[in-house]
C-alpha cells in the first residue's frame, strides 16, 4: 500500500490508474498479475485455505502466464527500441554535420580528419552531459563521425 491524500492505494490499482492514464495495456496485465500473485500469497500464507500442491500449480500457471504476456510485448517493445535507437542515430548524425559545417568554416584549412575528432569529443561530451552520475558515459568514435561524413556526402551527389 502507498499512501495518498485520502488513504492509501495499493501496487496493482496504482498500476491499472496508470493504465487509464496513458492507455497502455501493459500496466493493466501488470496489475492484474499483481493482483493474482498477492491473492495466492494470501490463500496460502495467511488463510491456509491453499495447499502447497494446489499454490505450486497456481504459481507455475501464474508464471506461465507472466512469460506469455511478455513474449506477446517483446517485440513491440524490440521493434521501439530498435526505432529509438535509429532516430537516436541520426539526431547524432545531423549533430555531427552541424558542428562539421561550423569547424569548417572557422578552420577551413584543417582536414576531415581533424575536424571528425573534435566533433567525435564534442558529441560524446554532449551525449554525457546528459546523464545522471551513476549512468554509463557513452562515447562516439572519430570512425563513427567520419562514416556520419561521408553518408552526408554521399546523399547530397
């Protein structure tokens, strides 16, 4: 139970108002799951009106459910990820061009080389900028930004 101004409100009801809130069933399954988990617990622990037998059986169908569940989200879940992780990329490619096209125009003698190194640093101190201290740093690698320069290059032939 966690408290709330007027009482409390226990895991799964929190799970299945964030269901409502952002129309996702997935809270909801949780939820329900919850729900179930904490009813056996109770029938066997507390009431004692569950044998081990029949708590043992309820368990597995309990967790044979939990796994069904997440094989029908997974690749939904796979799918945003994968789609988050490409736009990621090219944010940090489009990044990586900006900052290209301004070193150039301060150091127009300087090569791709140089220039792909100081993005590579600028982009990687950014990209951390953004993280909590206990977070693993990330970093982009001067090979990375010269393949981001030579893509941008093929696509304005």
């Amino acid at each position: 139970m966690y408290p709330v101004e007027n009482g409390e409100v226990s895991v799964d009801n929190i799970l299945r108002l964030e269901a409502y809130d952002t129309n996702l069933a997935i809270y909801k399954t949780i939820g329900d799951a919850v729900s179930v988990y904490i009813d056996f617990c109770y029938k066997h622990f507390i009431d004692s009106s569950l044998s081990d037998d029949d708590y043992k059986l309820m368990m597995e169908s309990f967790l044979c459910g939990a796994q069904l569940t997440t094989a029908n989200y997974e690749p939904l879940m796979s799918a945003a990820s994968k789609l988050s992780f490409h736009e990621a990329n090219e944010e940090k490619a489009k990044r990586a061009i900006e900052l290209r096209d301004n070193l150039k125009q301060a150091h127009p003698t300087k090569s791709d080389s140089w220039i792909a190194e100081r993005v590579a640093i600028k982009i990687t101190d950014e990209l951390n900028a953004q993280l909590a201290d206990d977070e693993k740093k990330r970093s982009v690698s001067k090979k990375t930004i010269q393949r981001y320069f030579t893509e941008a290059n093929k696509s304005q032939l």
